[in-house]
C-alpha cells in the first residue's frame, strides 16, 4: 500500500478477519464444526430447523445475519449459540 508523507498507515480488521476465511466457506464451515467439542456441537436436526428460520428472516443477507454479522450455518453449529433476535 502506498502511503503519502505524513499519513499513517490504516488497514480494515474486517479484510484483515476475511483474508483468513478461505474461498471455500464450506470447507471453512467443516473446519469450525469439527473444532467444537462432540457435546457443544447441534445436530443436523437442529441445525436444519435453526437454518430454516434463518431462511425466512429479514435479517438474513444471502446467509449473513444482519443482526450480529455472523454467518447464519456457522452461528448454527454451536448448541449453546442463540439467535440475536430470539427467533431460535
Ligand atoms: S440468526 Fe436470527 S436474526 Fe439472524 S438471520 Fe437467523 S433468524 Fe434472523
């Protein structure tokens, strides 16, 4: 990045975050599963029901909550998670 004298230099910690997501979101979304213990992991029963929702919501941007900024099928993994509006 080219940077003029007097300025400092600025980077974006979103970019810095999304350059470490590789371009696979489902190869990206297997690794998060598997990192999660056996007993905080929702099944795929959960996950579909949580998903469906998801599916439906005003707040979902082509699978992006606009209400925490989380990837919906991710924000699905964990049993503990709860959606930001209550809605699962
Ligand atoms: S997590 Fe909740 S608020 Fe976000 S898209 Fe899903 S249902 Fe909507």
């Amino acid at each position: 990045m080219d940077s003029r004298p007097g300025e400092t230099y600025r980077f974006c910690r979103m970019c810095d975050i999304v350059r470490d997501i590789p371009s696979d979101i489902g190869e990206y979304a297997d690794r998060l599963y598997a990192a999660l213990d056996e007993d905080e992991r929702a099944d795929e029963e959960l996950i579909k029901r949580r998903l469906s929702v998801c599916e439906g919501c005003d707040r979902n941007s082509l699978g992006t909550c606009l209400a925490c900024g989380c990837y919906c099928l991710i924000r699905s993994f964990a049993r503990s998670q709860r959606c930001p509006k209550k809605k699962w």
